[in-house]
C-alpha cells in the first residue's frame, strides 16, 4: 500500500494556534518534509515529537519531490510544513504536490493557520471575492506594472510583505492605486500584534520615517469611484486629473476599463487636459 502525503499548517506567531490533528499528524508520519529543518524542530521540541526531518526549501524543491514521491509509493506516510502558515501559500509545496498527484497518490490537507485567512477574517469586508497576490515583484517596475494591473480591480487585494519592503511597497501602491482604504494586519497572533484600519496615504505619510518590524498582510480595498453621474469623458478626466494621484497613462486606463472603450481613444483628449500638446 502506498503511502500518504500530508500538508499540514502550523502556526504563523502563537504556538498554541497549533492543532490537535497537526501535532498527531506530524508525530504519526513517517517524515517531515520542512523548509526550514531547524525552525521546524523547535516546533517538534515543543510538542514532544522526534519524527525525522528532512529539508524541502524552494531551491530543493524539484529535486527532492520526486525522491519523496518514491517513499510515498513505497508506503511511507510524509507530511510537508513550511516555516509558518499553511504550505502552498507564498510557500514551497507545489511542485512536490503536482508530482504526488501526478503519481496519483493520496494527499490529504491538516488546515490550520494561515496569515491570510488571519487577516481576511478580521478585515470586516463583506463575505464574497477578494484577490489574493501575496507578495509584490521586487524592482520598483515591476511593483507598479502589477498595481496598474490592479486599478480597475473590482475586488479588495490581498498583499504579504515583509518590513525592509513595506515602504517602497506603500510608496508605490499610493502613488499607482491612488488613496484607498487598506487593512493593516502586522505579528497576527504574536505579542506585538498590530490590525488596524488606515488609508494608502496616511501610511505613506506616517511610515516614510518609522522602522516597522515583524511580518505584514495588507488588504487593499477596491477604488471608490466617488464621480458624479452622467458626465461627459472630458468631464471624467478633468476629475481624476484634478482629484486623483493618478499619471494620465493610468487615468487612461482606469477610464477606459470603466467605459469600455478603447484606451487610445481618450489618450488624445488627456494629453490636451493634461496640458501635454
Ligand atoms: N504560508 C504562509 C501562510 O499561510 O500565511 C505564508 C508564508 S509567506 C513566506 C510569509 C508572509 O506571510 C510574511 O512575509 C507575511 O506577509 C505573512 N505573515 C506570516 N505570518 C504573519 C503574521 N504573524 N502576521 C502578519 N503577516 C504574517
């Protein structure tokens, strides 16, 4: 008989948020494939468990897998952790999930903590869709071309950040989302937890000189459009041009998805609102 593959969430701050059904799992397998070996022995010393350990970190990932894939078809059971949180989300675990299914093996999830279900479950956003990004490209380009992307999202979006990042992360996310309502979920479930609801610019303007520590979820709502009805494109412009941070090209967009329309139909008219011809 085959083995099976578990995937197990451990806690993302608070030990205690451990479940009874992760502790039996990871003490009952026959390995633990973790990220990180050393952080998740420290987890297995405070439950009292000695199941070996074996590191599955994100460059190991395709070499490991098919290894682990055949202890599992020779019956040994292996459950995968990651360094906190369920694996899978912004962590390794997919490549080893697509090659055991491939396999057409058993993998059965132990669902536990995560830090973005965390954060959505105290976000107050009314039940239904959100888009889930996790964390932003590094360059600077890259960061902004994915937040144009994002302007005419008509779902709050969920970002994990981390805190040498966050203020070139905000910096952007204002200067390209304009000003909109963000969660604010910083050490979920850790001593100096911090959840709060504030704006993109007040944290641009409030963070530019602070030094934030430990790990963060934002959720970025979606743009309130707050124009009044029934106006010409021409007045559209005007008020975005002159009651938003939007550049034109971003106005354009966001116009554009709005109305339907092709954008290069309103660039002319911007470039002489914007005074560029
Ligand atoms: N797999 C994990 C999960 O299920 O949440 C996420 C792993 S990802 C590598 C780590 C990121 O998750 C951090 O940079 C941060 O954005 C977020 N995160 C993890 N723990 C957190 C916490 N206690 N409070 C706030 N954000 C957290």
């Amino acid at each position: 008989m085959p083995g099976t593959l578990y995937i197990v969430a451990t806690p993302i701050g608070n030990l205690e948020d451990m479940t009874h059904r992760a502790v039996r799992t990871l003490q009952e397998v026959d390995l633990i494939a973790a990220e990180d070996t050393r952080h998740t022995k420290k987890l297995l010393n405070h439950f009292g468990i000695s199941t070996p350990l074996v590191s599955y970190y994100r460059e190991k990932e395709a070499s490991r897998s098919a290894a682990l894939v055949e202890q599992i078809i020779d019956g040994k059971d292996i459950a995968l952790v990651s360094d906190a949180g369920t694996p899978g989300i912004s962590d390794p675990g997919s490549i080893l999930v697509n090659k055991v299914r491939e396999a057409g093996l058993p993998i059965v999830p132990i669902p536990g903590p995560s830090a973005l279900s965390a954060a959505l479950s105290c976000s107050g956003l009314e039940p239904g869709s959100f888009l889930f990004i996790g964390f932003s490209p590094q360059k600077t380009s890259a960061r902004r071309k994915l937040f144009q992307s994002l302007i005419s999202s008509q779902y709050p979006i969920v970002f994990y950040e981390s805190p040498h990042r966050i203020h070139r992360f905000i910096h952007d996310a204002h200067a390209v989302l304009g000003d909109r309502k963000v969660l604010w979920a910083r050490e979920m479930s850790k001593r100096y937890e911090e959840i709060k609801e504030t704006s993109l610019k007040l944290l641009a303007e409030t963070i530019s000189n602070e030094k934030i520590r430990g790990e963060l979820v934002l959720i970025i709502h979606q743009g309130q459009d707050e124009r009044p009805e029934k106006e010409s494109l021409e007045e559209i412009l005007i008020w975005y041009r002159d009651n938003s941070d939007l550049s034109m090209k971003d106005v354009c967009k966001k116009v554009a998805a709005d109305m339907g329309i092709g954008r290069s139909d309103i660039y002319q008219q911007a470039l002489v609102l914007w005074n560029k011809i």
